[in-house]
C-alpha cells in the first residue's frame, strides 16, 4: 500500500513539475528577449552617438580651416604694413 502512495506522489509531483518547468522557462525566455533588445537599443544609440560624434568633429575642422584661411589672408596685410 505504502508503494501505491509513494507511486501516486512521484506521478503527482512530476504532474506538477511539467507546467512549472515550463513556466520558469517562458519566464527566462522572455527575459533574455528583454536583454537582448535593451542591447540592440544601446548600440544603436552608441551608433547615434558616434554619428553625432563625426558631424561635430567634421564640422570643428571646418571652422578651424576657416579660421586659418582668415588669418592667412589676414597676416599679408599685417606684414605689408610693417613692412613700410
């Protein structure tokens, strides 16, 4: 007898692992899709950045070639002008 009731929890206990195994992997599933968006959400930003990044840049080096393209016109009036 006491077989029978130690069969009948064993068959019960699995019963009821099943759906929680199955639970407990949806869960971890849909937390790994989770992070794996918020990584591909962070590098894009991180291209947004970069992006960002190079246009600033670029643009500084312009307004430094302008800069220097004043000065060098600039600079021959100052030397004629001490020239005399």
């Amino acid at each position: 007898m006491e077989d029978y009731v130690i069969l009948v929890l064993g068959i019960v206990l699995i019963g009821a692992a099943i759906p929680i195994t199955a639970i407990l992997t949806s869960h971890l599933s849909k937390q790994s899709k989770l992070k794996l968006e918020v990584l591909k959400q962070e590098i894009e930003l991180e291209k947004v950045r970069k992006e960002g990044y190079i246009i600033e840049t670029e643009k500084l080096r312009l307004e430094i070639e302008q800069t220097r393209q004043q000065l060098t016109l600039d600079q021959p009036v100052q030397f004629k002008l001490e020239d005399r």
